[in-house]
C-alpha cells in the first residue's frame, strides 16, 4: 500500500533521525540543516512511520490510502 509523506521543513530541527531510519524517502540537505524529502509517495510505510514517530519535532506527516477515503 502507498502512503503519502509531507514534511514540514520549517519545523525541522535537522537531527538526521528520519534520514537514517528511511534513506529512500528522506536525506539532510547541503548543509545538514534539514530534511529533505526524496519522494512524497512510498511504499515503505514501516520505516517513514517509525522516522515520523522518532522525529523530535514532529513535522513528518504520514497519511495512509485508506485515511483519505
Ligand atoms: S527527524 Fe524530523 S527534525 Fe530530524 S531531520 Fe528528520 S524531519 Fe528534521
């Protein structure tokens, strides 16, 4: 199933947390400052929810297919 993943850069406090725990969907800019996000849609629900969960600021937002409904 996809979900779909929003980032709030401005909240973001740069810790590198969801760039090590989703690499595929997230990376630290140039200068390692922030999060940026790779894709807005992925099928790795498991990791970008776990990256959403750790993030200090929260300003990962995951929605599922099915929330949307
Ligand atoms: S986990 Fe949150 S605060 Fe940390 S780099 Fe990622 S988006 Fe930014």
């Amino acid at each position: 199933m996809k979900i779909k993943v929003e980032l709030d850069k401005f909240h973001c406090k740069g810790c590198g947390a969801c760039a090590e725990v989703a690499p595929d969907v997230f990376e630290m800019d140039e200068t390692g400052d922030k999060a940026n996000l790779l894709k807005d849609e992925t099928t790795e629900q498991e990791t970008v929810e776990l990256s959403a969960a750790m993030c200090p600021t929260k300003c990962i937002e995951v929605t599922t297919e099915e929330e949307e409904k």
